[in-house]
C-alpha cells in the first residue's frame, strides 16, 4: 500500500499543468525545445554505448574501467532529463522529472569527486606520439630479440649438451632432446621429480645432497653422476652443471642446467685404469657424433611485457649456457667474421672478446697448412674446387650437411691444442644463412690417451715378455706376438683356443691349482712345460692375474709368460756340473779354502783339511788367521788386504798343522768382487809343497857346499897348474940344453927321445895354459857391460890375422849388435869359433860367415864355415873339456877350446849348440839374452 502511495504521489499531475503551457503552446518554440532536447538526449545514448563496447569490453587492459561506467551512468541519466524535458511538454510528472534530475545530480557529483584523484594519473598517461615511438621500439625490440630467440634456439640445436630448466622447488620445467637422450628419459618423464628417478640409485641420494646445499648457499652446481633411465635401459656418465637465476627479491627463482655425457670419458679412465693394471684395456671408439636437437620455445607471448621478461630471460639463460660450458662457442657472420666470443673460448684459445671479435677465426686460430689439407680432402668429396679460405669451414654447413672434423687450434701464446670442431649454418626467419656456428671440444686428454693406449697396445705387441688375455672358460681372446710366437703360432690363430693345449699333458692338472690359488688370491706365479705347435716342449714362467668388469665381477684372467727353457738347461747343467764340481773337489788332491769378506773360513774341501791335520768341520767358520804362526800374520793381512782389492795372485805361504808342523803351501788365489767392488768371498788352490820346500832346502844346502867345492877346485886347478909350470919349465929347458950340448954324441934314438921329451913338456905346458884359462873364467870374469858385438869380432879378426893369412880364409861379418857381457870374454868367445872354423878347414880356402839375428828375448849368433863338419851324434861331445873327435896328428890342439866356448855363453845365461853333416862345413850357434839396461 506504501508503495501504491509513493508512485501515486510520484506520477500525480492533477494539480500541475504541461510545460508547453509555458511554451504557449507555440508550434516553433515547442517544436525547437523537443528537437533540440531528442537529439541531446540521442547523442547522450550513443556515447556510453561506444564506451561501454570498446573500452570496457573491447579493451579490458585499459586502466581507470569504472570512471568509464560512470561516465556511462552520467551521460545515460543526464539524456533521460532531456527525454523528460520533452514528456512534461504534455504531461506534467514533475515529481519524476525531478527525481531524475536528482539522480543525475547524484551521479554528476560522484563521477567529479571519483574523477579527482584519477586525473594525475591520467596525465602521466603517454600520448600517441610518444606511444607510437614506443610501440616502433618495442617492435624493433620484438625484431631483435626474434632474431636473438631464433639463434638461441640454433645454438640449442647444435649444442652436444643436454639442457634443463627447474624452477626453485628443483621441479622440471622443461627438458631438450639432448638431455633425454642423454639420460635416456622422455621429456613427461623428466617433469616434475621425474628427472630425479633416472639418476642411478647409488647417486641419487649424493646428486640431490649435493644440489640441495648448491641452491642452500646459492652457488653453482656441478657434479658427475649416472643416468640410468627409468627403464634402466642404460646407464650415462654425465656432468652436470647448473646457474641459478636470482629474483628481484634476490632469492633464486628457477635453475638453468646441462648436462654433458662424460661416458665415453669414463669408459676411456676405466679403460686406462685396466690397462695400467693389466696392459689390455683399450680407449673407447671416438666419442658419438653429437646430435643436436631442441623442441621450439614457448609460443610468443601475446603482451610485450611478458614478451620482453622472456626475451630477458631468454638471453640470461643463453648466456648462461655459453659461460658454462667447457666448449668453444664461436659464431660468425657469412663471411667469417667472429660475433661470439664465448667464456670457454678465451680460456682456452688465450684471447679475450675485445681482441677477436670483429676479425675472422681463420686468421686467428687455425693453421694455414691443416685449412689447405682439409680444402683438398673437400674437393675431392664435393667434387667442386674449394680455395684454401674460410670456405673450407663453410662448404658442407652451406650444403645443409653437418660438418665434424678434428682441427688445431693455436692459442695467443703460439702454442697448439687439439679440438673436434663442429660447424652448423645459422638461419634467419627466412631461412636465409645469416652466420655460422662452430663448436669446439677440447680433445687433448683424448688425444693423449689415445697415444697413450696406441704406445700400451705397441708396447704389449712389441713386448718380449709374452701377455695373453683369457675368458671365463680358459680360451684366448687377446695374444701379443711374443706370446704367440714362443707357443709357435700367429696372434690370431691363437684366438679361441683353450690354454690346455699349450700346457704339457703332465702340467695340466697343477696349473688347474694354480688356477684356483689365483681365484682366491688374485694372482699367481707358476713354473710348467709348455707345448708348441710342432708339440715340441719348453719351459715357461706364468704369472696369472685375475681380471673383473668395472662392477668387480670376474670376466677372465691375465697370462704374462716368460721363456725359461735356457734358465731350466742352464740349471740342470749347473746342477751337474755342481755336482761333477764337488766330486772333483772333494776327490781332489790339492787342497780348496773359501774365506769370506772377513776372512772366515766358508768352505774347505777334503784334501784341504788333511794337508793341515783337520776336519772340515773343524775349519769351518774359523779365522783363516788361526792356522798360522804369529809371524806370518802380518803378511797374511796384508795379502788379504790385496784380495780385497780385486788382486788375485800365487805366492807361497807357510801354515801350521793341528800337530804343530809347518806345512808350505803354494797358493793361487781368486777374489769375488761384487758390482761395488767389494769383496764377497776368495777362493784358493793350495798345493802341498812341505816336501818340495824341504828338498830345496837341501838342495840349497848341496848348491852352497858345491859351490865351495868348485871353488876350491878352481884354486886348486889354478895353483896347481900355476905350480906345474915351474917343474915343467926346468924339465924343458935341461931337454933342450940337453939336446944342444950332446948333439951329434948319442945316436938317433936318443936324439929321437929328446924330441918326445920336448914335445912332452910343450904340450904339457899348452894344456896347463888352457886348463888356467879354463879355471879363470868362472873365478876372473868382468862385470857386464854394454859391449859392441862388431869390435869384438874386429878384435878377435885381429889376434887371429897370422892364421888367417896362412890360410887365405875369407871372412864376412853381418851388422852385430850391442848386448850386455864380458867384452874380454866375447873376443875370446868369437876368436875360439872362428879359429876352430879356420883350423878344421878341408884343402881349400876357408869360407866363414858371421851373423846375428833377434828372437824374441835373446839375440842368436851364427858361426858357419865350409869346413870338415861333424857326425850329428857327436854334436854334443865336443863341447866337453879335453873331448877330441881326431887325433893329434891329424888336427893338434888340446881339446879344450869348444869347452871354453860353452863356459863362456852359459855365464851370459845363453846357450850353444851346433848344426853340421860331415863334409859339408858347420854352423855354430850361441844366444845371449837382451838385458834392458
């Protein structure tokens, strides 16, 4: 009922008259009014219309939306009173007239109250100039950093990296094809946690400690672990690497990450690992061709704001990836010239990014002979000519063909390195090439560790020691030629064979013992006969290593063997020549004594240890010192002493029995020195000379009583014919004064008697005369002297001329040399020779020759007449005193000179003897030693 009321009162007009009544209801003025108040209140409409459509609905983002509603309301309310305006023209509802007009107001004031504190904010509002310069510079912003967008996702392509984004929490956001190969996860796999399930259990714990406390005290993470998939379909070495982006709040809000397959690294530390232990590992082949794919970025983002947060997101992050890796990331112009200049790079090449870039890498850091060779070697492929130029790095990337090659790169310093060097074309939107990329890893480990196992493998190949690999089951599957070679095969047709038939039949079951011993032991030496291919036998050293798989299970073992055939012949024939040794030794007669360093008895033989009136054991270890008298130990030190200087000599020493008795011993010692020089031990032969020394003794004893005999002889001669003389003088000189004074008064006969008489005491007195020469010689002869051989013949010629001119002999006489003797007794020597050569001449001239000639420490002199000569068996007798071959009427004489001759050279320490046939002449010889003077 109340609000029957209210509109009752609201719409009452009965009190009130129309509006046009104001008008006077003029045609032209009412007709004015409502035209004019229709088209305001049209024009009123129609604008909130277009604000509400475009700018609230159209365009959500605009800010200040409610001022535009309210706009709308005040416009809508303010074209309501002009249609109001025009209705109380005829129907007077001034109450709803004024209840919109209050409205109106209500909504006015508002909208200019709400419009106050949005008008600073709209004047900060850009204008359209300084939007359309803005918007020129977000599309060239769009432009550039499409373009830059457009490399990164070239530069994820060619990357060999896996790459991987995670938010703070560690979830995966986003994987490339590269990392789920790598780990062998599918991208949904890696979502989330899932990336943490492919890592091998045994790292998964120490991955996730490790990159806990990175993102605890933001730092980078790095480590190496394993990647076994989901499917454990296969495990991955790899090293990952990651960056934490940092907020505006400076907390780490998302992670970049890679991750590089180190596999082929570590198969090639485990190859190397068992090839230190047992020479056989080999490196892995070359690592795999990198394979490089990435999924497309997000899709644009539809506002430029967002757009521009990424692109920044997107730089930081390519950044990132070209700082953290351990690669050379060099990219280029078309024509070659460096643009990129990564952080890798500079380490490793030497330059920093203001020195390359903006020049090209050819001129740089490639060695002109290596680009000429490769420009050969693609000329060939391409069958097109390719100059010696960048072109070379070009040719294939232009041709849309990956190019992978191995390349030298020289550092600033001049030194060289080794890299593998991938190349790729960089595309524009339009597909056109805008640059190139190459990406550069550092080989040199490889390298090395492949020349490494190129030395090993060389080394066991070329190894005198023979190395074998064998499996599980005991055949062969790796063989060096000395291996090989000493069983009698080729390496490979010892490939599969199983080790029993290179074993001799009677060996083979302790080498299975052998085999077992090794299993537990892990290795093993063991000496057998070997069988060769012609199944002839030998003797060989094995040394049995036992080999297992990176996981520690046994897979075979190692065989190092070495040819001790002559080592086994060489004992054996030691074994019986030691045992032929020391039945020789103990059955020995001379004695054997072996002292060591301290001159303690070691060993003694038999025969030894009776010479002395010992046992062996008695001697043994005894002082060598303790079987002598105290005075023969100083030169027993002093022996021992030289014997440790290496000096072996012979010398005669006197020892003292068990019973007290001198025992002499001849003994020849032999010291043994170490590679230092320092005696071991001494070895010595002793002989027995206890007897020898006693019959020298009286020997001694007979020479010196001879010698006083001879002595007294020579006396005794020498007085005796000195004595003779005078008798025999006197019975000479009355004979003759006899023979004068009673000449012609006895009768023939007794003139006959007075002649022997005469001739008797002649003779007689001549053999007196050579028996005192003869005496003399030993008693007065000079001391030697250097004496010329040629005066002395001269001298002797002389004393002889009265003979020599009776018997017109003819005498020649070589060069003599000079030689230490008794000049007096030389002459004497010659003049006997050369006399007895002129006296025993047959009819005709006497032809004698004199010469002298060297033989080795002696010189020889010859005598050689054409004379009557000797009967060989009489050679020797003419040489003793009073000796005569013919009579006294044939040749006179009284047989002593010959004899004189012999004295003479025996005092020089010579000998004489003579060369003749009867009848045909003879040669006397005669040596006098060279004495150095």
């Amino acid at each position: 009922m109340m609000i029957w009321k209210f509109l009752n009162h609201l719409l009452f007009t009965g009190n009130y008259i129309p509006q046009g009544y104001c008008y006077l209801w003029q045609r032209e003025l009412v007709a004015l009014h409502i035209v004019s108040d229709s088209i305001i209140a049209l024009a009123y409409y129609s604008i909130p219309l277009s604000l509400i459509y475009y700018f609230i609905f159209q365009r959500k983002d605009l800010p200040f939306r409610n001022i535009f509603w309210l706009f709308a309301a005040f416009i809508i309310s303010g074209g309501t009173t002009h249609i109001m305006e025009v209705w109380t023209l005829w129907h007077p509802v001034y109450w709803v007239s004024g209840t919109l007009k209050i409205i109106t107001a209500a909504i006015s004031a508002y909208t200019a109250f709400a419009l106050i504190p949005f008008v600073p904010q709209a004047l900060t509002l850009l204008s359209p100039t300084q939007l359309g310069m803005i918007d020129s510079i977000l599309q060239k912003e769009i432009i550039e950093r499409r373009e830059t967008e457009a490399r990164y996702q070239t530069l994820t392509e060619a990357s060999p990296v896996g790459i991987f984004y995670a938010d703070a929490e560690g979830d995966c956001l986003y994987v490339n094809e590269r990392w789920c190969q790598i780990s062998g996860i599918t991208c949904d796999e890696a979502l989330g946690k899932g990336w943490l399930q492919g890592i091998h259990p045994d790292d998964r714990d120490r991955v996730f400690s490790e990159w806990y406390s990175a993102a605890q005290e933001k730092l980078p993470f790095k480590s190496e672990y394993r990647f076994q998939g989901i499917n454990h379909t296969q495990i991955s070495w790899v090293f990952g690497q990651s960056v934490g982006q940092i907020g505006e709040n400076g907390e780490v809000k998302s992670y970049v990450c890679t991750i590089t397959d180190i596999t082929e690294r570590k198969q090639v530390e485990e190859e190397n690992r068992r090839l230190n232990e047992t020479l056989e590992h080999r490196v892995a082949e070359r690592t795999a061709q990198i394979e490089i794919s990435n999924q497309q970025l997000q899709k644009e983002i539809a506002y430029r704001e967002k757009i521009a947060l990424t692109l920044l997101e997107l730089t930081q992050l390519q950044n990132a990836i070209l700082n953290s890796a351990n690669y050379t990331i060099i990219s280029t112009d078309p024509d070659g010239t460096i643009k990129t200049f990564n952080r890798a790079a500079e380490q490793l090449l030497g330059y920093s990014l203001e020195e390359v870039v903006g020049k090209v890498t050819l001129a740089i850091i490639h060695d002109p002979l290596e680009v000429a060779q490769r420009a050969e070697v693609l000329s060939q492929e391409l069958g097109v000519k390719i100059e010696p130029g960048i072109q070379v790095f070009f040719a294939l990337p232009c041709r849309e063909i990956a190019d992978e090659n191995e390349w030298t790169y020289i550092r600033k310093d001049g030194s060289r390195f080794p890299v593998l060097l991938s190349v790729t074309a960089l595309f524009d939107s339009n597909g056109n090439i805008n640059g190139f990329l190459g990406i550069g890893q550092d080989i040199s480990d490889r390298k090395q560790a492949e020349k490494e196992l190129r030395d090993l493998t060389s080394a066991m190949q070329n190894a005198v020691e023979g190395i074998s690999r064998l499996d599980i089951e005991g055949r062969y599957v790796k063989v060096n030629r000395a291996y090989a070679h000493k069983c009698g095969y080729e390496p490979e047709q010892m490939l599969g064979m199983e080790w029993q038939l290179t074993v001799h039949p009677g060996d083979v079951e302790m080498m299975l013992s052998a085999y077992q011993e090794m299993l537990i032991s892990g290795k093993v030496e063991v000496e057998a006969r070997g069988v060769r291919k012609n199944r002839s036998f030998f003797y060989k050293q094995l040394t049995m290593v036992k080999a297992c798989d990176a996981q520690g299970i046994f897979n075979g073992h190692h065989c190092f063997m070495k040819d001790i055939t002559e080592r086994k012949l060489t004992e054996t024939a030691l074994q019986e020549s030691e045992f032929k040794y020391r039945q020789i030794v103990e059955l020995a007669e001379e004695g054997i004594w072996v002292i060591d360093r301290n001159s303690l008895t070691t060993y003694v033989n038999h025969a030894m240890a009776r010479m002395l009136g010992y046992s062996e054991l008695e001697m043994f270890g005894r002082s060598i010192f303790d079987f002598m008298d105290e005075r023969e130990k100083p030169q027993a030190i002093e022996n021992v002493e030289r014997r440790k200087q290496g000096i072996g000599e012979q010398h005669e020493f006197k020892f003292k029995s068990k019973d007290g008795k001198d025992i002499w011993t001849d003994m020849s010692t032999s010291p043994v020195m170490d590679s230092q020089g320092n005696l071991l031990s001494c070895c010595a032969l002793v002989y027995n000379i206890t007897s020898r020394k006693e019959a020298e003794q009286q020997m001694l004893q007979l020479t010196e009583d001879l010698k006083r005999s001879n002595e007294e002889l020579e006396q005794f001669a020498y007085v005796a014919s000195h004595d003779l003389q005078e008798p025999l003088r006197a019975v000479t000189s009355y004979t003759q004064l006899l023979a004068q004074r009673y000449q012609g008064n006895l009768d023939d006969r007794a003139d006959k008697y007075i002649n022997y008489i005469v001739d008797g005491a002649t003779r007689m007195q001549q053999l007196i005369n050579d028996l005192l020469a003869y005496s003399r010689l030993g008693t007065r002869g000079q001391e030697f002297e250097p004496a010329d051989c040629n005066a002395a013949v001269q001298q002797s010629l002389c004393n002889l001329q009265i003979a020599i001119a009776e018997t017109k002999a003819v005498i020649t006489c070589d060069a003599m040399p000079t030689v230490m003797a008794d000049e007096f007794q030389l002459v004497q020597l010659f003049q006997n020779l050369l006399a007895n050569s002129i006296k025993f001449c047959r009819q005709d001239i006497p032809l004698i020759h004199i010469a002298a000639r060297r033989q080795e420490s002696e010189w020889v002199f010859s005598v050689r007449d054409n004379g009557i000569g000797i009967d060989p068996q009489y050679a020797d007798r003419i040489f003793i005193i009073f000796a005569r071959l013919h009579s006294r009427r044939q040749y006179s004489g009284t047989g002593i000179g010959l004899a004189m001759c012999k004295r003479i050279v025996e005092r020089h320490g010579g000998r004489i003897w003579v060369e003749s046939q009867e009848g045909k002449g003879a040669t006397f010889y005669f040596t006098i030693p060279i004495i150095s003077t």
